[in-house]
C-alpha cells in the first residue's frame, strides 16, 4: 500500500492504549519490533496515515491470528473491523477522535501485556540493528520554527569588513518588502560594489589561487572541505558565446589546483585520515552542452539521431571530469587504504523538474554507474534530489532498485529545493506546505544513515551529502551519527551549507556538537556569472535568508562591533 503521509507518530502499547514515546531521538531494537503498522486516517491534515509501532512482545493473539511482516491495516472508528492492505477502507475522523481510533485499534488488533517496549534513550546494544525514528512530540510544524543558534559567538570570530557585509546583508534581509525591492535593484548595482559588500562572503573568488585561499580559511573555522561550483550556467539556453571547452579546462584545472592542494595539505597534518570531508566538484548539466534546455528535455529521444549525439556529448563532457575524479580517488586510495570516504567526488548538480524529470536523472545515472562499480572501494559521483518534490520519495526507491539491479552504489545530494519561486507548476510538483518537505527530508536522511550504519560497505548507497540549512536536520543526523559505531557511515555522511550562509548553525554543529565531517558550497568564477548566482540565491533562498539574517543580524552585529 502506497503511504503518503504529512507526519509521523511514534507509539508504544501500555495496558491496552497507545502512548507516545517522549525519548529525543528513539531507537527500538529491530529483533523486538515487528512490521505491523496500523494506519489511520484522518481528515485534518496534521493527522493522515499516522503509523503506530509496536514491538512483538506487546502482541497475544485475538482470535489465534497475529498480524505477519509488512501487513497494514486501516481501522474504522465506528467498528472494530480491521481490513488488510488488499483492500483498505477509506476512514475519516476528526482529531478530537484519536484517543478512541487509537483504543479501539488496540482491542480490535492487539492485546498488550503489562510490559513495555524495551526503549534505549538515544543507543542501543547493538547499533547495526537499530531502528531509529523520529521524536513524535518534536515533530510539528513548530519544530521546525524553531530559532537557528545564536549567532553572537560565530560573529565573534569575523573581520571588521565581514562584519560591516554582514550588517548590509542584515538590513537588506529585515523584512519582505525590503528584500523584494532589493532584488529588484540587483542587475542594475555595479559589480565592483557588489564585490566590496557582498561577493566575499558567498563567492570564493575569481581565480584558482583565491579559492584555494578561501579553503584555507575555512579550515581554521573547522570546515575540512569544499563543494566547488564554476558559475556559469546557461539553463534556459539564452546566454551566447558560451566556451564549454573552457568550462570543462576550469573545472579540471580547478580539481588540480584547488581541491587537490586543499585535501593533501591537510592530510600530512591530522591523525586520522577519515576526519577529513572529501573534496567536490559541482557540475552543472546546463552549463556544458549547447541549447542545453532542448538537449535535457530530449534527453531520452533516442530516435532522432541530432538528439542522441547531442544526448553523447553532453555525457562525454561530465565523463572527461568525471574521470579525472575516479583516477585520482583509485590513486590516493593505493597510497591510503584506510581511508572509508572517497577523496573526491564529482557531484550533479540540480536543474529545473522538467529538466531534471526528463534529462538529468537518467544522466546522472549513467555517470554512477560508470564511475561507482559495486567492485569499486569508493565512490566517485553523486547526484542530487530535491526533497521538496512530491514523488521524490518514490523516485528514490527506483534508484535504489535500478542500483541494485546494474551493480553500482548510490551516491546522494539531498536537497530541499532551489526552485521554488521560478517553477511553473509548484503546485503540482513540490509538497503543499514547508512541514512536508521538512518531514520527507528527514525520514529519507534518517533511513539512508540507518543503512549506511547498518551495512557498512555492502551498503547500496555510497555516499550522503545533507546539504540544508535547516538546523533541526543537521542535528538529527549529527545525533545518528554519534550513536552509530560505523566508520563507514560516519565516513561518508557529509553535512554541508552555502558558504555565506547558515554560518551560526555551522559553527554550533562543529564546535558544540563535534562534527567533522563538514564542507561549504563555495561558488567561484567571472564576477558577472557570480552576480547572478547571487541574485538567484536571494529570489529561490530568499525565506531562507530572512529567517538567518535580518533585524536579528543587525543586532548582532552591531552587538558584537560596537558593545563587545
């Protein structure tokens, strides 16, 4: 039975009645749990197709029959019937009818014994076999409302000019009205003042030498790595003299002279050589073939022969830096066999649904199946989702199975989403509200790093970049990771942000949570394509901005430059 829900609630079964778990983070043994759920729904949407969990031990049977694996039911409040999955009937209730769907649920399926689930607060005995789910109580639209950290001692460690730049991004950002009116002002600022008040703190730099330069300075904030990004991107085919043979010389020169440098400097440094994030390199599918719009949406016509070349062209271009990638990674892993993470990985970055629906999905699935062999130890390419997309749940478990059945591992991006304000049919295509996304986000982090804990390298996915700026997120897989006693895992979990972006979470996740395991997105390139990364940063990110930045950052800034 296909299970579309808006949240998820975590029970246990106590003399006859669901209660809710209250732990943090919950972990049930999975030799204690079986895979009964029992599904209700309700009209209010805050309460569709709750799951209740209950554990093998709580179960007797009623009328000698005990629900087996994988059996879902649907119970109607007015009866005690229960049906199978076969044939689920559809059941509406209003929330104040919980409590007695719930009991009723309890006497019409199960009997609990007077002994509780056996729960571990945050571990368990044995990692490998552990479930780990969501705290039901903290999973509401308010959890993720939440305030991000305080930002005051992350400010602390900036220059006069970063902080003077983030003050103007502060006020820029103060409310709605202000922040439409300055990107509608945006293309007409001249570069040279963008560059003064605002490139540094989102670009990298111009040229290789200023990036390599920004890497280094990262890794003083506890930042081992970078995802870099070449801004030059032509997604709806209107930018001319585009030089794609130019853009490819880059970006390899840039994997030389940048993320090569960046990871050996700090190798010869650290004891444990798995402490270290893999460096990456961000292609953008759009920006390295011609009419690149026309070449994704036709990506799959295999019948007209203009299309299929167009269609091998664009596949060689990823290829030719692809490869540079799976090289170095087989070289440096003859001189470091210890190493669980690959060194470098070549990363697909998202485009537009009808372009990633149509073209960049089944690219990015070519390039993992050449350079991510189930025979390889690492992993070279990862692609990225946009978790905010209805069917992306869906999509993934198709991966998985396609994974599965050409011998090559996953490697994931998860993203919310970059396009919201420019998709023409969001409302079909993306979750109706930020509480779906965030709870889709969450469950598909929580199930990869639960795998990846569980299987270690006999995983089907490779590798998992959490790229969020979300706070809640990033801790929740922080905290999986610290319970997990997989290198594996906490090898090739990398949680990442936009330089420039989300600082004070980032700051709060090294130094008061530990992670290690942490890299920016770093933009780089020609000052007229990295002012329109910016301008499109503040049009599809800009509630992301606002809920960072704004009065609370002028305060803080002005806190930390004139009080402290």
């Amino acid at each position: 039975m296909k299970s579309s829900f808006k949240s998820i609630t975590t029970y246990r079964l106590l003399n006859n009645q669901f209660r809710l778990v209250t732990n943090n983070i919950c972990c049930i043994p999975s030799s204690a749990r079986t895979d009964c759920k029992i599904n209700l729904s309700f009209s209010n949407s805050d309460y569709i197709n709750r799951r209740f969990y209950v554990t093998e031990s709580s179960l007797t049977p009623i009328k000698n029959y005990i629900p087996s694996a994988d059996t879902a039911f649907a119970v109607n409040p007015d009866s005690t019937t229960t049906s199978s999955s076969a044939s689920l009937p559809t059941t509406t209730t209003s929330p104040k009818s919980i409590t007695t769907a719930a009991t009723i649920a309890a006497n019409a399926v199960i009997t609990a014994s007077t002994n509780e689930i056996p729960l571990a607060d945050n571990t368990t005995n044995d990692d490998s076999k552990s479930t780990f789910l969501i705290n039901p109580e903290d999973m509401t639209s308010s959890y993720y409302e939440q305030s991000p950290p305080d930002s005051t001692h992350y400010l602390k460690t900036l220059s006069f000019h970063e902080l003077f730049s983030l003050g103007c991004i502060g006020i820029a950002t103060i409310n709605k009205q202000f922040l439409n009116l300055i990107i509608k002002l945006f293309p007409y600022i001249p570069i040279p003042l963008i560059k003064i008040f605002v490139s540094k703190l989102y670009c990298g730099g111009i040229t290789p030498t200023e990036v390599l330069k920004c890497g280094q300075n990262l890794q003083l904030r506890g930042i081992t790595n970078m995802m870099l990004s070449l801004t030059i991107e032509n997604s709806e085919g209107g930018k001319q003299n585009i030089d794609i043979n130019h853009i490819i010389q880059e970006t390899i020169n840039s994997i030389h002279t940048v993320l090569k440098p960046n990871l050996l400097n700090q190798i010869e440094k650290v004891d444990d050589i798995n402490d270290i994030a893999p460096g990456y390199i961000a292609l953008k599918p759009s920006a390295l073939v011609d009419n690149p719009r026309e070449v994704l949406l036709n990506f799959q016509n295999e019948t007209d022969p203009i299309w299929v070349e167009k269609r091998t062209q664009l596949i060689e271009n990823c290829s030719k830096i692809n490869e540079i990638i799976f090289q170095l990674n087989n070289d440096l892993f003859k001189l470091y066999p210890e190493r669980k993470a690959p060194f470098f990985v070549c990363t697909i970055d998202a485009e537009k649904f009808d372009l990633q629906i149509n073209g960049v999905y089944a690219l990015q699935r070519i390039l993992m199946q050449k350079f991510n062999p189930v025979s390889s130890p690492l992993v070279s390419c990862i692609g990225t989702w946009q978790l905010y997309l209805r069917d992306s749940k869906q999509h993934l478990n198709e991966e998985i199975k396609l994974a599965k059945e050409n011998g090559y591992k996953l490697g994931l991006k998860l993203v919310r989403g970059a396009y919201m304000h420019s998709e023409l049919n969001r409302d079909s295509i993306i979750h109706s509200n930020k509480f779906d996304t965030d709870m889709n986000y969450d469950q598909i982090v929580m199930d990869i790093i639960k795998d990846l804990s569980k299987n270690g390298d006999q995983s089907i996915y490779g590798h998992l970049v959490v790229a969020s700026h979300n706070y809640k997120s990033q801790l929740i897989a922080t905290k999986l990771l610290k319970e997990s006693k997989s290198l594996y895992a906490n090898s090739n979990v990398v949680l990442g942000q936009l330089l420039g972006m989300a600082d004070n979470v980032t700051h709060d996740l090294v130094y008061n949570h530990g992670a290690k395991n942490i890299i920016k997105y770093v933009p780089w390139g020609p000052p007229l394509e990295t002012k329109d990364y910016l301008l499109r940063r503040l049009q599809e990110n800009g509630d992301a901005v606002r809920a960072d930045n704004g009065w609370p950052l002028c305060k803080a800034v002005f806190k930390t430059l004139f009080l402290l």
